[in-house]
C-alpha cells in the first residue's frame, strides 16, 4: 500500500507535497502508537484525536488523515470523516490483498471459536485473525490492517450491539465463508428479542457473494435458518458429533468423516463443544488435514479469562472466566459444576446490556445454582439483587475483595465469572497472589 492507495481508497483531499508512490509502515489510531512511517487517523469518539496530531507527527507520523484542517508539518489527508475513512482503507486492503475472508459472529463462543479454528487452519495458512476484542467498526480495520501479499486467509469476529453493525462490517470486509455459533440474549436489551438478534447476526450475509454459512444446528432458532451448514451433537445436522464424554477439565466424542471415524479430545467442558464441533467442519471444508485438527485440539489450550483453569497456592482450583458474561455461558458452566463433587465457591457478576429483560434473565439463573451442591455463592453487582437465595452480595468487586480477604479459603473450586464491567478478573489476581 502507498499514498495514492490511501487518496483513491478515502476519497479524500490531499494537502502538502508527497510522492504518491510513498509507501507507510502501518496505519495507527492511537498517536502513542505511532513510529516512524506510519499513517495516524484522527479518529472521532470519546476524545478528538485530532487534538493528538501534534503526538503523532513528533512520534514519527509519515502522513495524518483527518477531518478538518489542522496545523501541521507533514502532508494530511482531509476526508468527512475519519472513522468511515478507516473502513474504507481496510476495504480496499482486502480487495488488494485478496485473501480468502472467514467472518464469524454468535451471541457467545465467537472468541472461542476463532482462537480453535486459527489453531487448525495454521496447519495449512498463512493466517491473520483479530486479536482481543477486535471485532467492532474499529477493530476490525485493525486487525486487516495486519494483512500481507502472503496472508492466506482473513480470519475476524465481527460483533455488534444493534442492527446495522455486522451489516457494515461485512460490507467492509466480503467474507467468502461465514460462521454463527448461536443466538443469545447477549444485548437483548438494544435489540428487544431473540428472533432481532438473529437479524442482527444474519446481516454477516450482506457483504457475500456466495453465501456459504456455517452454523450450530443445535441452536434453536438456527437450525432452521436455510441453505446453510449445520454442526452439532442432534440428529438434524449436517455434520454431526456423537458419544460426547465430558467433565470440568476435558472432553471427548467421534465424527465420522470420509466413511472412518475419528476420536476428538480437547481440553474444554461439553458447553464449549459445539464450537469446537463447528471449527472442525470449517477447517475440513478449507482441506486441512484430519490428522493435523485432531492433534492441534489435542494440544489446545484456553486463554484470555475464558474458561482458564488454574491452581492457587492453597490448592484452590480457579475457572476463570470473568472476561465475559451471559445467560448461555454462564448456565453452561453451572450445567458442568453439579457434577462436581468437592465444596465449591461461585463468585458471579452481573450480565450486563439485558434492559428490560434484565430481571427476568437474573432470576432464571436460580434453578441451575440450586443444583449444585455444597457451594457457596458470592453475587456481585445490582442486577444479581433479583437473584433471591442463600446467597452473600455485593455492590461491586472491591467489596468482594474486602470480604474474601478475611476468609481461609482451601482446597476449593472457584468459579470467577461475570461481565467485564465487573473487573472480576481482580478475584482471580488475589487468589493467585495470596
């Protein structure tokens, strides 16, 4: 990429003298990040970056993209607005670079999934996918912004809080495959119900040509969206995994593919398993070898506060998994606990962007904490005050912090997890500091 790919792909207005065939390094949207070489967007939001071109220009900044007229030593790229600019950039890398594109999207499980299939497709591809949380209108210029002419496959989460988002994300970025791992209640309180979620989710379809779709058929209301590749462990699906053994820790079950079967094992407990069965399907549609997705599920290993397992010093068990929170992840974690037999510590947190459904989601939970046994539950944040049960609460993680550093807590399993406004992830720092 070089100026002129930047002027043709923005539309914009160039002022100061450059050579056109310039190349840059990277295109940054933080002025801290900026070396020398790089492009900075001025982007709009929660501050001005335009009050930020100054950083950036002493940082190294070989030309800006902004919105309006600015004070500065370097060429600059003027456009309506800078946000779309970027957009518009990473469309054009894409067309450039032309990699096979793989979009996904699900009220729950996108990072799960993307983080197993990156691990098999890495088998066969040069792959760039979106690291963290990359997969908003921002995010997701970024991570194509890490493509190269060698880069094989795209692989992103495109997320969304209302309709219209995966729409133009999409657009942004033409997948040639797509993926929906399920529909929840994640931002039913934007949204007002599930059926308009799956509207919001079915917009992946917007930017495709062909539209080959991938989908959990275990889902309800998924199964019976048409012309597309169902996965799961029911009867209905496409391809379809059986004799399911599962715990806390690991699990397995069979697939049968060109007339053999194969065993899978992995690391994860049996709420996870329908994106591992989902990641499968993907890879062995794009060829990767049955024997190298075995062996990489074999060696997978969790991440990021999702389902992280780990040991404290006082022989605690810890699942983290406080990076995020909904009704299904957390009921799906809830489901694996009653098997458990030791005493165990629950430390929940509220599940955020729920609105008016809000209430009504909280109380549901009660149900699945009455199976468990020999527990104790520490419920953190306002929106667990409508979870009426023998249960310690607390206004938010701080309290939690004051209360557990009074107790003797042993040879426990403790479950951390809730919504990531909730800053649990402190939880866990205390115990494995202690």
């Amino acid at each position: 990429m070089n100026i002129n790919d930047l002027l043709i792909s923005t539309k914009g207005k160039l002022i100061g003298e450059i050579d056109l065939n310039e190349t840059y390094e990277q295109v940054k949207t933080s002025s801290l990040d900026v070396c020398t070489g790089d492009v900075f967007v001025a982007l709009v939001g929660n501050t001005d970056g335009h009050k930020y071109v100054e950083s950036a220009i002493n940082n190294g900044a070989k030309i800006l993209i902004v919105s309006k007229k600015v004070d500065s030593s370097i060429p600059y790229i003027l456009v309506k607005d800078t946000t779309l600019a970027l957009g518009d950039i990473a469309h054009y890398m894409v067309k450039k670079y032309n990699p096979r594109v793989i979009a996904l999207t699900g009220s729950v499980g996108k990072t799960t999934t993307r983080n197993i299939l990156l691990s098999l497709l890495q088998n066969k591809y040069k792959v760039v996918a979106n690291e963290k949380n990359f997969n908003n209108h921002i995010g997701v210029p970024l991570t194509v912004f890490n493509l190269k002419s060698d880069t094989e496959i795209l692989l992103t989460e495109l997320g969304m809080n209302h309709l219209n988002e995966i729409s133009y994300l999409s657009k942004m970025i033409n997948p040639e495959t797509a993926i929906i791992t399920n529909i929840g209640s994640s931002h039913i309180g934007n949204l007002g119900g599930k059926k308009e979620i799956l509207k919001a989710k079915l917009e992946i379809l917007d930017g495709m040509d062909q539209k080959t779709l991938f989908v959990n058929g275990d889902d309800e209301l998924l199964k019976d969206v048409p012309n597309t590749i169902k996965s799961g462990f029911n009867d209905n699906n496409d391809f379809k995994g059986y004799d399911l053994k599962s715990n806390l820790y690991s699990s397995s079950f069979k697939i049968k593919y060109n007339d053999k079967e194969y065993e899978i094992s992995i690391n994860l407990p049996e709420h996870l398993l329908g994106d591992v069965l989902l990641s499968i399907n993907v890879a062995l549609y794009y060829g990767v070898d049955i024997n190298d997705i075995i062996k990489s599920l074999k060696e997978y290993k969790s991440f990021d506060m999702r389902m992280n397992i780990l040991k404290d010093k006082n022989n605690n068990t810890i699942i983290n998994d406080c990076y995020n929170s909904s009704f299904e992840s957390l009921t799906g974690v809830l489901k694996v606990l009653k098997n458990e037999k030791q005493k165990k510590l629950l430390i929940l947190g509220s599940i955020m962007e729920l609105g008016d459904y809000s209430k009504e989601i909280h109380k549901s939970l009660k149900p699945y904490l009455d199976e468990i046994d020999n527990k104790k539950v520490l419920l953190v944040g306002k929106e667990m005050g409508a979870l009426e049960m023998d249960a310690l609460y607390f206004e938010n993680c701080d309290e939690v912090l004051e209360y557990l550093n009074g107790q003797n807590i042993t040879d426990t399993l403790i479950l951390i997890k809730g919504s990531r406004a909730m800053k649990l992830e402190n939880v866990t720092n205390y115990f494995m500091e202690k």
